[in-house]
C-alpha cells in the first residue's frame, strides 16, 4: 500500500510535466465539484504566455479616424507588393480577391455581399487598416510588421483597390488625407429606440 501510494504520487508529478503544476482540485474548485473529478489538475494547460510589457504595447495602438495614434514611419506601393506576396497571398490570393479568406479588393456594386463589402468599397476610413493590420495581420503571426511594413502594405491594398497611385507613399500624414468611397456610406445611429426604428 506505501508502495502504492508512493507511486501515485510520482505519477502526478511526472504526468504534468512541470514540477510546480500539481494542484488538487479543491484548491482551485469547490469541495462538492472537486470530489467527482480526478485527484490532481495541471495549474496550466501550457500554452498561452507571460503578458510582457512589450505583448502589452503591440496590442496597445489605437489609431483613430482622422489619423491620431499614427506612428512614424513609411511605405510605397512597391514596398507593400513585396510584403504582400511574402506574407498576406496564401490567405487573401493575388488580386486580393480570390481568397481563401477575405477579399480585400472590391469587384462589383458596393451594395453586393461579399464581392464589394470590403477595404475599399466599404471601409470608411483608411486610418483603420493600420490598427486593424498591425493587430490582426497575418492571421497566424500578428505583430510581427513593422511600422514600415504595414504602411507599406496599406499602400498596395489601396492600391490594389484603386484608391492611391502607384507611386504614392503612406505614412501618418498622407493615410489619413486617404478618400474611402464608404466614407458616406455610414450614418450616426443616433436614433433612441421606439417608434422611429426602422
Ligand atoms: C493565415 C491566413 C491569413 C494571412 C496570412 C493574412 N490574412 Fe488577412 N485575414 C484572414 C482572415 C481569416 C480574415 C478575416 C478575419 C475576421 O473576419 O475575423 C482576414 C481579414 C483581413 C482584413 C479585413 C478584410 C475585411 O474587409 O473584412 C484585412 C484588411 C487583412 N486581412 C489584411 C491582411 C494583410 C495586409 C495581410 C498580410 C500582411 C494578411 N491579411 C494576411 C487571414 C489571413
């Protein structure tokens, strides 16, 4: 029986892997619930990580409409060609709008769901590529592009969408002087409920 017990319990510690993980149940879950699960739970599941400061300030950029929040730096159309063929093709294709995933370019009437409910057809302002890209592009590895390189693809998607020239350069001034055609396509919704919702 000491045996036993003495072998139980090096199967817990080593079954976690870590040696700090094991933790009854009941220290983290009430008694009732504790006592129908098994005797030991990891603490963590091992995936995830430490919130570091500088996680922090990657996530921790809002740029607003009129520009506010920009950082510095810069990118033209033919920068952000090479950035998208390296790092966006494989889920967006090469117009931007065979997919997999999202189409980014517009290719009909901007009322029409899906072909033209996109960047250029549909979003108000540019100023969001940025904090949308730099937080959520690419999918599998957001974070990872520079201030550069993110204006830099901003261009070619605008581009891509018909919306700044070839030659032109994106940065904190000229993004947010960017026209979007959706631009007018939004009203406030200041309505208050009742009778006058539609
Ligand atoms: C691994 C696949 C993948 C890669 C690589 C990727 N994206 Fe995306 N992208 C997605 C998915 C999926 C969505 C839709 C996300 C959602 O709706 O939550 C999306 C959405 C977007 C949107 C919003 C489109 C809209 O109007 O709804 C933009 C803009 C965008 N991606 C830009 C980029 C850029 C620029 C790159 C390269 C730097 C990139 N993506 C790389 C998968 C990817």
């Amino acid at each position: 029986m000491k045996r036993l017990s003495v072998l139980m319990v090096s199967v817990l510690f080593t079954g976690c892997g870590q040696a700090d993980l094991p933790v009854t149940t009941s220290d983290v879950l009430p008694t009732e619930v504790a006592d129908r699960l098994p005797l030991s739970s990891p603490r963590t599941f091992g995936f995830g990580g430490e919130a570091t400061d500088e996680r922090i300030a990657m996530w921790d950029i809002d740029v607003k409409p009129d520009g506010e929040g920009l950082p510095s730096g810069s990118g033209t159309v033919a920068q952000g060609k090479l950035v998208y063929e390296t790092q966006c093709i494989a889920c967006h294709g090469a117009t931007g709008t065979e997919g997999p995933f999202d189409r980014l370019v517009g290719t009909g009437p901007w009322e029409e769901w899906p072909s033209a409910r996109v960047v250029g057809a549909y979003w108000p302002y540019a100023t969001t590529l940025f904090d949308y890209i730099v937080k959520a592009m690419p999918q599998l590895t957001p974070g990872t592009l520079t201030a550069d390189q993110t204006y830099a693809v901003i261009a070619y998607v605008l581009n891509m969408n018909g919306l700044v020239a070839d030659d032109a350069v994106m940065d904190a001034t000229t993004l947010p002087a960017v026209e979007m055609p959706g631009r007018d396509r939004f009203v406030p919704d200041d309505r208050k409920g009742g009778p006058e919702v539609r």
